[in-house]
C-alpha cells in the first residue's frame, strides 16, 4: 500500500472511527490482563492451592463460550455502539467493586470467581459486537488488516499486562492495578462516547425469530466445508488452549517456582509475544 493510499484511508470517516474504538478497546484490554494477572497472584498468595488458580481460568471462559452463540443473535438485534459501551461500563463496575472490597478488607476468592463469570459473560457480547461494527465502518478490503488489529490488541495486552501489573504490584500494590483498569476503562468508555457506529438495523414487518436466526448461522457454516473446517480446527484447539495455556499452566508454573510471579509473566509475556509475532 502506497503512501497516498494510506493517508486515502485515514481520510475516511469509518477508518478514523474504526481505529478509535480499537485504541480504546487496547487499553482496555490491558488494564483488564493487568488485572487478571494481579488477582491471580493474590489468589496463589492467599490459598497456596493451584486448584484456585486452575478455577479463576475455568469461571473466566465458561460463559463466553456457552453465550457466544447466544451473544451473536443478540447483538444483530442491537445498536452495536450500544453493546460495547455498557460491556465496557459493567466490566469497570465489577473491577469497582472489587477495588471496594479489597480496601474494607472483605476481599475473598468467590468474588473472583464471581468477578470472572460476569466479566466473561460481558464479553460475550463485546467480542462479536466490535466485529460487527468493525464490517460496517470498514471497506471490505480492509476487514483483514482489522482482524489482524484485534489480535494484536489481545495478544500486545499479553505481552504487557505481567510486567505492567508486576511493577504496580512491587511498588504499591494490588489496590493500584484495580484502580488503573478502572481508568482504563474510563479511556474505553469515552472513545465509545464520543464516536458514532452507523446503526443498519432494517426496519422489518415482524420481529425475528430467535431460533431462527441462530439456525440460519449454523447452516450457513455447516453448508461451507472450508468455513465449518476452520471453525473445528479452532474450537478444538481453543478447548485444549483453555484447559492448558489459561487454567493448567499458570497454577503447574506456579506451584513449581514457589508463587514466583516473575516466572508466571515471563511464560504469559511469551505466549503473547508469539501471537503478536504471527499477526
């Protein structure tokens, strides 16, 4: 892509807005991995017990991956803009909430777990509705080039959450990660403030049909052989990722180094440094 072409397309209103809600949604992204990782460590600290990390792993994915298909029909019925603005706004009252009772001193584990299901259950919906506002701010050349950011955000919020969240922690402590995810959110919520996302929903004579339409999205993969491959081969591989890379790894890592969460941000620093890489 030439120079010209570039600045052509920084020129383009559904480009400018896109990138916004990407940078946005980015420091999101690590304020909550920030988060995450802090509340793992704390949790290793206060049980000894790599059962308790291996749940936090397991609450933070269950939901996701039960509404995912529900969160999809759902978001088609919704204002996109909508979606990702109050997904944004309930994930900073949770980790509010949570900043709350650690200061009281009331602070326990099924909190966490609590915390993890309802923050998994937000973003359930974000996830999809930032990809389909994404296909309507953007020209169809460039739904590639967006796919590839939103890796990049997830995988760069791997890369920088552990040494982030493990220099707060050093220096203040677990309370001050809580605070810069709310603020991080804060950063989300106003970029999806201040920007608009065209609104396609028709005008229809009856309303959908729930069933229907989820019915209609299965077919449409199971009667693609390419489409329906790819989406075994990820779901097969994402299932064994969860069970290993994000509810087994991080408890085996550190049971062994003594609760040694240098070593935990090396490995998770390095898994998202390997993401990053492929994009």
């Amino acid at each position: 892509m030439t120079t010209d072409q570039r600045q052509s397309l920084l020129r383009n209103p559904g480009v400018r807005t896109f990138l916004t809600i990407w940078l946005g949604q980015f420091v999101s992204r690590v304020g909550t991995a920030m988060t995450r990782f802090a509340l793992l460590i704390w949790a290793y600290e206060q049980t000894g017990a790599v059962t308790t990390v291996a749940l936090l792993g397991f609450f933070g994915f269950l939901p996701y991956v039960l509404l995912s298909p529900i969160a999809g029909v759902w978001v088609d019925r919704l204002d996109r803009r909508k979606v990702m603005l109050l997904a944004d706004v309930g994930s900073g009252l949770i980790t509010a909430a949570l900043l709350g009772l650690y200061f009281t001193g009331g602070l326990a584990i099924w909190h966490l777990y609590a915390a993890e299901m309802l923050t998994a259950t937000l973003d359930a919906f974000q996830g999809p509705a930032f990809s389909a506002a994404s296909t309507v701010l953007l020209p169809k050349e460039l739904y590639g080039r967006a796919s590839g950011l939103r890796s990049m955000a997830d995988d760069g919020a791997r890369i920088l959450a552990p040494f982030l969240a493990g220099i707060v922690m050093a220096w203040v402590g677990l309370s001050a990660v809580l605070f810069v995810d709310v603020a991080t959110f804060a950063v989300a919520v106003l970029t999806l403030v201040v920007i608009r996302v065209p609104d396609i929903r028709g005008r229809q004579s009856e309303a959908p049909h729930f069933r229907r339409e989820m019915r209609v999205g299965f077919d449409y993969i199971r009667q693609r052989s390419g489409l329906l491959g790819l989406t075994l081969h990820f779901t097969v591989v994402n299932f064994f990722a969860a069970l290993t890379y994000f509810g087994v790894l991080p408890a085996m890592i550190l049971a062994r180094t003594g609760g040694d969460e240098v070593a935990l941000g090396v490995v998770q620093g390095a898994l998202g440094a390997a993401g990053w890489r492929c994009c």
